[in-house]
C-alpha cells in the first residue's frame, strides 16, 4: 500500500511538470499584459514578512492564499485568517480565509476564502463640448473587485502534499454612457481561476520543496482588447536549520525559504525569507525581494498563545519598502481551534 502511494506521488509529480512546462514557455512570449492585479497581491504578514517566500511556509488559512497544498499540514480541525493590507495609493486589501480538517485529515482538508479590494471613491466625467470645462461630472463610482475560492488540499503520504483552488473572480469599474442618450456600458468582467500546489518532504530531515501556480485562466475582455490574468509559477525550497543540524531545542526554531518566481506579466525574481522563533509564542521575520522594479526589504513579526488546550490565537505585522511609493504595512489575526 505504501509503496502504491509513493508511485502514485511520483506520477503526480511528473504530470503536474509535463502541464506547467507548456505554459512557462507561453508565459515567455508575453509581458505586461496582464489584468485583475489584485489577484497578485500578497495578502499574509508571515509570508510577505519572508519576502513572499511561502510556498513551503504555510501550514494554516494563510495558505490559502499562496499554496493551498500547505493547508493539508494543518493539526487543527479549524483554522481562520482575517488579514488587511494597506497598499500604497490608499488602496486596501481585506481577506479571510477558513479551512476544516475532518476525521483526523483522512479524507483531506477543505478551504474556502473571500479576497476584496476597496480603491476608494472616483470622481466621473465625460466630454461636454458645449461647456467652459470641457467635461462634465457624472457622480462619483467606486471600482470593486473580488475573489471567492473553495480549496482541497490532501497529504498522500508522511512526505508528499497536494492542494488546489478555484476561485471566482470578478472586477467592476462602474458604467459609462458610449453616447449621450444611449445606452449605459457596464465595464465589469468575471470568470474562474485555478490554483495548485504541492509540497515535498525529502530523505533529509529539514528540508523540503514544493511548486505552486496561481491564477491559471481563461482570458477576459472588457471591449475589444482580451487580457489574461497574472499566472504565477513558484518553486520553493525550505530550511528548518536546528533539524539539519541534528539539534531538537523545542524552545526555538530558525526557518530559512526560498522561491523562486516565474510571472506572465514581467521578468523573474527571488524571493528570500528567514524567521526565529522563540518558545512558538514569538517570532522574528525578515526578507528580501531580489529583481522586483520598487520592492526590497521586508520585515514583521508575529505573536501565538494558546487560551485553552485546544485553542490558540495569533497576530501578525508586516513591513514592506516599496520604492517611490508608500511603504506597505500587513495585520493579520488568526485562530486555530
């Protein structure tokens, strides 16, 4: 039987790379070309803390967002994330995520998440030949977009995981008159998108790989011009460096990650992270973004305590330098039962 699961791990393997190589090399041939950029965005303080090195690092809600393979390494039978980003230009991201182990993880973990982007409020105008401006207010609108997804992720063994996401997306930027008189235009798009993942526990103790790919989808089309979403192809690696030094302090832990990262929309980067953790109540985070056009240097910390046997609670902060623009700040609280 176990060796049934290792083969059927390995085929798993072998066809997720035989489908992703196909659209690496697609993604090649196009740059910035991308839309519904708010699916890119990183949502979680511990990961983008590590510089947005989580294919590996997830093992609760937060995973949702990154890997859903991570969620299947969760011990708890509820997990739950509120988080909350403040981007640069006075635009928010707000997410929450759920997942449920039932039966001990027998029959694998399920998930679902909400993602929601505000861009505050927009003043409307349209071409009024006849006035001293030139234009005229039509009221103010407020562009949305939102993603809903539902998640299964699965351990097939002790050391092999797999996830995957579909998620509903959709973007709204108001409605405008095409002339005065006619018809209103609603400039709204939706569809679905894909994601998956899988993780990978090696023979030495300490270090693991996994690979992931978010936002694989049909195009969409506003007018006349189709756009595609920002697919993302990740391979990452983790370090728990007191296991590969042979070391078993259950006071602290030091976790070093790297992924390295294949966008549709620009050229590829790296991204580094490396967390301490002190009696798994408090942890110090820090990362780096290698080739990104404003991002660098992250940091964050976060904080755990449990408030009965069976219940434990979390909070997480971020930093993120982001060039020219404002620096981008992270919350999050979590909670496990």
């Amino acid at each position: 039987m176990k060796q049934g699961k290792q083969y059927f791990a390995k085929m798993i393997v072998i066809l997720n790379m035989m489908f992703l190589l196909p659209v690496i090399t697609h993604a090649q041939e196009k740059l910035a070309q991308t839309g519904l950029q708010f699916l890119d965005i990183g949502l979680s303080p511990r990961a983008e803390a590590l510089g947005g090195a989580f294919v590996l690092a997830g093992d609760n809600a937060d995973a949702l967002f990154y890997n859903p393979a991570g969620i299947s390494k969760t011990s708890s039978v509820y997990d739950f994330t509120l988080n909350r980003v403040q981007w640069f230009a006075d635009i928010k991201y707000n997410a929450v995520g759920a997942i449920y182990r039932p039966f001990s993880g027998d029959y694998g973990v399920f998930g679902v998440s909400f993602l929601n982007a505000s861009y505050g409020d927009f003043y409307g105008t349209r071409v009024a030949a006849g006035t001293a401006e030139g234009y005229q207010d039509i009221g103010i609108f407020s562009p949305t977009s939102y993603a809903l997804g539902l998640s299964y992720g699965k351990q097939l063994s002790d050391n092999f995981s797999i996830g995957g996401q579909v998620k509903y997306v959709k973007q709204d930027l108001g409605s405008n008159l095409l002339e005065a008189g006619g018809p209103t235009k609603e400039n709204s798009v939706s569809g679905f998108a894909f994601d998956f993942g899988m993780m990978y526990s090696t023979a030495i103790k300490g270090f693991d790989f996994g690979m992931s790919i978010k936002n694989f989808a049909t195009d969409f089309k506003y007018e006349q011009y189709s756009f595609e979403a920002p697919l993302t192809f990740r391979v990452g690696i983790s370090l728990k460096v007191f296991q590969l030094m042979g070391m078993s302090d259950i006071s602290q832990d030091v976790l070093v990650v790297a992924d390295a990262v294949h966008p549709r929309d620009s050229g590829e980067h790296l991204d580094l992270g490396a967390e301490y953790t002190f009696f798994k109540m408090v942890a110090l985070r820090i990362g780096y973004k290698v080739n990104y056009s404003e991002q660098g240097f992250t940091a964050g910390l976060g904080l755990n305590q449990d408030l009965a046997s069976s219940i434990n609670v979390r909070f997480g902060y971020s930093y993120g330098s982001f060039g020219i623009w404002n620096n981008v700040h992270r919350f999050s609280v979590g909670c496990s039962l």
